[in-house]
C-alpha cells in the first residue's frame, strides 16, 4: 500500500464496502428475510476493508502531523475511536427501535458518501516509495524483514501480540462475567461496556491533551501493570452485586491505561520507519496483533466452561504482568524509545546544519 495513491484506497475501499451495504438493504426489502450468505459475504468484505483502512491511515499520520505532535494526535484519534464505542451501540439501539433493518443498513451507505466527500477535498501526501510490481506476499515478507531488522520494537510487538492472545478471551467474556458470575442483568452487561470504553475515552483525552513523553516505554509499562493488576483482581471478586460494583471501577481503571499501550506504541511505530516503508510495516504488525486475538477466542468458552469465568481473568491479568515483566527484563525493548529519541534529536539536529549549510 506504500506504493499506492493512499486516498484512492480509501475511497475505493469505502464504495466497495457501500456496494455490498446497498445490496443487502436492497435484498432485504424484495425479500421476506436477509440471505445469511449474504450476511456473512458483506461482513467479510468490511473486514478485508478494514484490513486496509487502518494500516492506511495509520501510516498517512506521520505525513501530515508534526514528529513532535504524534503522540497527542493518536491519542486523540483513540478518544475518537473510544466515543465511538460508546456512541455507535446506543444509537444503533434506538435507531433499530423506529426504522426497519433494511433501511438502517443504508446509514452504512450515507456514512461511505460522507467519508469519501470529506475525503475528496483532504490533500494526502504522495510518498515515492521503493520497489518494482506490487505483491501481497512480497510485501508483506518486506514488512516482516524491516521489523526484525529493529530488534526492540521487534521484542515490543511479540510481547503485544502474546498480551492479545492472553487478554482477548477475558475480554470478549464480560457479558458472561456480569450475568454468570455476578447474576447481573443484561443492563449491566452493557453498563460494563459502556465504563471501559469511557474509561478508554478518558485515557485517549488525557494523552492527546499532554502527550509528550521521553520515555513512551515507562507509561507502556505501567499500562501492562495497571491492566494486569485491575483484571487479575476482577477474578478474585466475590459473585455478589457488591463485588460487581468493584468490578465496574477495576474495568474503568483499566480501560484508562488501555490507550497507553496502543496509542503510544503506535507512534513509536510510526517514528520507527520511513513513509514509503511504513505501510508495509503496519500491516505486519496489524496482522500479528490481530491474529492472536481470535486464536484466543476459539479457546476461550471451553476453557471457561471447565475451570470458572472468573478464573480466565485471574489468568489475563497474570499473564498481562508477566508480558510487562518480559519488557523490563529485555534491555532492547525497555530502552527503545529512550533511543528512538535520541535518533530522532541526532536525525534533527543534521537536518537543520544541513538547511543553514545550504
């Protein structure tokens, strides 16, 4: 995608996600109910969009946001994304009350119309990007080669991919937490998710208003504490509607250090490499991370089923300590932003002797 006009992707991307929105309004309303294949066709579609979009994105921020401002700005982007967590459920709640489903799919369509006129008057900077033909594999083989070429953020996404793999099951075993463990309603099922996406918003707001660090790896790290400690804790709550009322302020604590992780390591990413390798580079670590979160999934009702809910969160929250612990220990990925901005000081400093020689 670094060798792409980035706009058109995104564009394309969202007419193409559009498409198959209007066409399942379209089949709804001729047909007495939406064909499950087609379903499951268009979810498909969103997916491999998104599997683009996000990369996309990602790697045009450092084109157009000051080195300096990255860190604020992505955790700004994150608020945005956590309000919309909140937002989205509710509103798609009420909307489903007073409109027919084959017409509320069409709010898909005008949400594509919006994005792409926004996006028609947004100027995106070309990146000349190196290689020949573009291949998916070679590519991503290309990716995968810069990132192990950069050992510590190499050890620092490792670690975040095992942390997914490890949190995910928990995660996605709230609703039964709330309504198994502490015999809760379905209101407070989705109270629960309501708290950590605020909690998310809160943290993305506090980041994108003072986010400048020296050392992004020390709030990472007390991130990985803060999450092992308060969902490690939650597994040890009574089943009571007292313990449930402890569980929601542990949940609104974690999902306040939530953005520290991703957000910051997002932009010690995109300090890391170059425009026109960038891309490449997001897509491998989106595919790394996104992959071990599923294979989480397909273990996790089994595992909770034989040993307690409760217990998977005791096991995230360990296990969420431990990837911290494995950060401190490894000296390349506990000193990489530390040098990174050394780096990018030196990197600075030969720029601006270079524009006063010239």
């Amino acid at each position: 995608m670094d060798r792409r006009n980035k706009k058109f992707l995104l564009i394309i991307t969202d007419i193409v996600v559009a498409l198959f929105a209007l066409i399942l309004s379209i089949t709804g309303t001729i047909s007495p109910e939406f064909p499950l294949w087609l379903v499951f066709a268009s979810l498909f579609v969103r997916a491999v969009a998104q599997t683009f979009q996000m990369p996309i994105i990602q790697s045009i921020l450092p084109t157009m946001v000051p080195e300096e401002e990255l860190t604020k700005v992505n955790g700004q982007l994150g608020m945005v994304q956590s309000a919309n967590y909140i937002i989205a459920p509710a509103l798609g709640a009420f909307l489903f009350s007073i409109i027919p489903m084959n017409w509320l799919i069409l709010f898909d369509v005008l949400g594509a119309i919006l994005g792409v006129g926004l996006l028609l008057f947004v100027t995106i900077p070309h990146v000349v990007s190196e290689g020949e033909s573009i291949h998916i594999l070679a590519d991503s083989k290309f990716g995968l080669k810069k990132l192990l070429e950069n050992k510590g953020l190499w050890y620092i996404t490792l670690i975040g991919s095992v942390f997914m793999l490890i949190f995910m099951p928990a995660a996605s075993l709230y609703p039964l937490m709330t309504m198994e463990y502490f015999k809760g309603t379905v209101g407070q099922a989705g109270l629960i998710e309501v708290i950590y996406a605020t909690g998310m918003l809160a943290g993305g707001a506090v980041i994108g208003l003072f986010g400048k660090w020296k050392n992004r790896m020390r709030p990472i790290l007390f991130s990985y504490l803060v999450i092992g400690v308060t969902i490690g804790l939650s597994g040890l709550l009574p089943g009571t509607q007292k313990g449930f009322m402890v569980f929601v302020v542990l949940n609104a604590i974690a999902g306040f250090a939530t953005p520290y992780f991703n957000t910051l390591l997002m932009a010690m990413i995109q300090q890391s490499y170059e425009p026109k390798y960038l891309g490449r580079v997001l897509g491998v670590i989106n595919s790394l991370m996104s992959i071990t979160g599923p294979v989480g999934l397909i273990f996790a009702g089994p595992i909770a089923d034989n040993i307690g809910v409760e217990k998977m969160f005791m096991i995230a929250g360990i296990g969420t300590l431990v990837c911290g612990l494995i950060n401190i220990l490894i000296p390349q990925a506990r000193n990489y932003d530390a040098e990174l901005q050394k780096k990018i000081v030196k990197r600075k400093g030969q720029e601006n002797f270079s524009e006063e020689s010239f």
